[in-house]
C-alpha cells in the first residue's frame, strides 16, 4: 500500500499507528469501504485529515480538511 500527498498528514498517520495500531488499521479499512472512499482523523495538533482511497491505483492519498 503507497501513501501519498501532504508530508504532515502521512507524519500524523504514522504518529497515530505508533499509538493505536487497531485504530489505524479501522481507518484503513474504513476508506476502502466507505462510499466515498475517504475516512478522517484528527492529529496530535488537533489538525484534521482525510484519508482517500484510491480503488483502481490501491494508494492512499492524505489531505487536510479544512474546519
């Protein structure tokens, strides 16, 4: 699985599964299965993300979401 887009997102992706192995794993698995094929999450600074799916390539791609 490749991830791309925003270094911080990936950053906080890999600081979350540092933490929180199953959640991440929830995460993942919730992006490939949702409708939309994103999920998000927020960091340790409080800044929020989203994971998208991509179901033709299998990379995920991080974006921050704006409040």
């Amino acid at each position: 699985m490749e991830f791309l887009g925003d270094p911080d997102g990936i950053a906080a992706l890999k600081a979350l599964f540092a933490k929180d192995k199953p959640y991440v794993k929830f995460l993942l698995n919730e992006a490939k299965s949702n409708t939309d094929y994103t999920a998000r999450f927020s960091g340790d600074d409080e800044r929020k993300w989203a994971v998208v799916f991509d179901p033709h390539t299998a990379k995920l791609t991080l974006k921050p979401v704006s409040s």
